[in-house]
C-alpha cells in the first residue's frame, strides 16, 4: 500500500507542475515510474489520460477567461520550428 500512495503522490505533484509549466505529467512521470518497474504501456495508460485530461482544463480555463495565447507570426521562427520538430518526432519514435 505505501508504494501507490507514494505513486498517487507524485502524479498529483506533477499535474500540478504540468498546470503551471506545461510539462510534467510525461516528461517526468516516464522516468519515474519506470523505476518503480512499470511497464512502458502500462505507464502510458496511467498518464496519458491524465496529461490529455489537465491540458483540456487548461486550454477550456484559457477560453473561459479569455485569455489570448499568441503563436509568433514571423514565418521564419514556424520554420525552424518545424524543421527541428518534425524530424525530431520521428527520431522518437524510432527509438521506440
């Protein structure tokens, strides 16, 4: 019982931290979780629900309050962007 306390603690941590910085649920909860000899596919059961379910809440606060979140324009910045990401996602998921 102590341990799925202490597991039910950290998850609560990091959704908080996932609320505020935007990361957190599966960046840092993978790797700990793992420790505690977790299956991958499992892990990705248990968080990602949880990482899709806080994001909804906070883009659905964002829209409430009206607040305005802002992509920058410059075609140059999408670009680079882009070309760093994508390729990125796929180097990814190879190592998978």
């Amino acid at each position: 019982m102590g341990t799925e306390l202490l597991i039910l603690l950290i998850i609560f941590f990091l959704v908080i931290l996932q609320s505020i910085v935007g990361v957190g649920i599966l960046v840092i909860g993978t790797p700990v979780l793992l420790i505690f000899n977790y299956d991958l596919i499992e892990i990705m059961g248990i968080l990602l629900p949880i990482s899709i379910f806080t994001s909804l809440i906070n883009l659905t606060y964002l829209k409430i309050n009206k607040k305005k979140f802002k992509i920058e324009s410059q075609k140059d910045f999408r670009k680079y962007f882009f070309l760093i990401c994508i390729p990125a996602i796929f180097f990814g998921l190879y190592l998978l």
